[in-house]
C-alpha cells in the first residue's frame, strides 16, 4: 500500500520515578540503545534496528504515565496540512520548535478528549541500525543485548470519550479501524485497534474514567521464540510480570506483558495478520473479550482492566 500522510509511531515520553534505575533497566534489561541525554534531563533510547535517533524518552517525575505519544509524517507539507486539518475539525493545535526534542524537527502537539497528547512531526535524524546500508549484516551485536526489540511498535491508552477519539483518528489523521470490543450492552466501543499502515495496529484505546492514561508501550520482537527469550530475562532480572506468555485473540499477536520499576507496563509483541484498509474490522464482544486477550486461557485478567499509570 503507498504510505503518506501519517507513517509509524514515531516516539513516545514517558515518566518514571527514579531515573537512573530506569535507565539501567531500559538499557540493560529491555536491552534499548542509549542515544543522549538533554539539558531537561530527559533520557533517549531507540531500539536496535530503528533507524531514527530515538523511540523512548524518559524523565524523572512524581508520578509515572506517558507525557505524550508521538506520529511521524510522510513530510512537512504533511505537516502543514494535517495541522490545518486538526484545526478545521476544531482542535487547538500547539507547534512544538525544533530541538525541543533531541534531533527532532518542529513538532505539532494536540489534545485527545481522551486527555492524551498526540505529537505529529516530519523530521528526525537518521542514525542508523550499526549494519549501515550497503550489504548489511542481517543484525548486529545491539540485538543481543537484553531483550532487544525491533522497534518501538504501538502503544494502548486509556481514557474517556473513546468514540470522539476515534473519529479524529479515521476522518482527519487517515486511520483505519481494524478491531474492537463492544461494551457490555453492545451499544458502543470499550476498546478500539487502530491502523495507519499495513500493521493490525499502530494505537488503540479503551474507555477509561481517568483521562490520559498509559495502559503499555508495545515492543516488537522477531519471533515466538524471541518473547520466550524475553520471558526468561524478565525472570533473570525478576521483572514483575502481568500476563503471558500467551497469544491474543484480538490482533492474533503473541505476547509478554511487564511492568518497569516505575509501575508502567510494557509489551513484547509479535505477529497479528495484516490488514488492509478496505477490510471490515472485526467485532468481539464484551462477554468473549477474555478469549481476545488471552486466547488460550479465556480469561479476562483483571490487571488488564484496572492498572494504569
């Protein structure tokens, strides 16, 4: 499919309690490669095979969650015209200057109903896997380091006003819909999937009372075997382990959840189909839900549905 306008999930900055031990466990047990640090005294990792200069911002703060989570765009043209879009449908926009993030370009920074930040920007300094660009090594020395995820892959957000979340996503940012989950009575969503690319999806939502939480960061891995791996370093490390291994109905993906020492969750992830845009999205209902989280144990995990930051 031709990509434009919106590409990937480009970054996200989230709060951690105390910065130095959170540093030693995003680079040495999540295994994510240092890029700098900036006069804020915020922190920057990229996975390995990400080619940009970073994915994963953190700072120290009072209480973790997620600053912002941010979209790269196909150019600035893009970016011009999806800021005038986002205004037109009625959001207030915020042009964020260039290298207010470290080897970022200007950025455009809107409000979700959900009360979650949402950054747009065009530009981002290349740097590279380590393999360079003419007959590469298939991977290099960075992936063997801790868990070492391909990139940085989506993120899940809870919040209220999920369907008004939704209609920006699919009428001005060019998502599409690729699953969701019924609330109880059938009327409307609990939870929605969605796609700018080729991936089963890039962000998703769940209804949520408190506005602007993080429900988990999503990491990419190669393969099953390289969750497992991840599995058995998370036990090495004795890293607080909320669901799986295990496999999802929703997304077919397979999949760890975890919790870094600040009490925010993460995900190693592989798999899920591929969709298309003209696919229908698929529909599970709420009183199957522990079947699309955890398909082989049916269970609708309560921590899933109660613990946020």
């Amino acid at each position: 499919m031709a990509m434009t306008g919106v590409l990937r999930p480009g970054h996200a900055q989230v709060r951690v309690l105390n910065l130095e031990e959170s540093v030693r466990f995003y680079r040495d047990v999540l295994g994510l490669v240092e890029t700098g640090r900036d006069a804020q005294g915020r922190v920057y990792f990229k996975c390995w095979d990400e080619r940009d200069h970073h994915s994963y911002v953190i700072r120290e703060a009072d209480e973790a969650g997620i600053d912002f989570f941010g979209f790269k765009v196909l150019d600035k043209a893009t970016l011009e015209q999806l800021d005038a879009d986002l205004q037109a449908y009625g959001l207030t926009t915020t042009r964020i200057p260039a290298g207010d993030l470290l080897e970022t370009g200007e950025r455009v920074r809107f409000e979700l109903p959900s009360g979650h930040l949402i950054e747009l920007y065009a530009e981002k300094t290349a740097v590279g896997n380590g393999a360079g660009l003419v007959n590469p090594a298939p991977w290099t020395q960075a992936r063997e380091h801790g868990i070492g995820p391909v990139r940085l892959d989506h993120t899940l957000l809870y919040g209220p006003n999920v369907a008004e979340v939704q209609k920006i996503f699919t009428e001005v940012l060019g998502f599409y819909l690729v699953e969701r989950v019924l609330t109880p009575d059938g009327q409307g969503n609990a939870a929605i999937w969605l796609s700018c690319s080729h991936k089963v999806h890039d962000i998703a939502f769940a209804e949520y009372p408190e506005p602007g939480k993080l429900h988990h960061c999503s990491f990419l891995m190669e393969s099953w075997e390289q969750v497992l791996r991840a599995g058995d370093i998370m036990s090495m490390n004795l890293v607080n382990v909320d669901i799986g291994p295990t496999r999802h109905g929703v997304t077919r993906g397979c999949t760890i959840y975890a919790w870094d020492p600040s009490g925010n969750r993460f995900e190693t992830f592989m798999g899920g189909y591929q969709p298309y845009p003209d696919y229908e999205p698929i529909t599970w209902t709420f009183d199957n839900f522990g079947q699309g989280l955890d398909y082989p144990q049916r269970k609708l995990h309560e921590t899933f549905l109660t613990v946020v930051t």
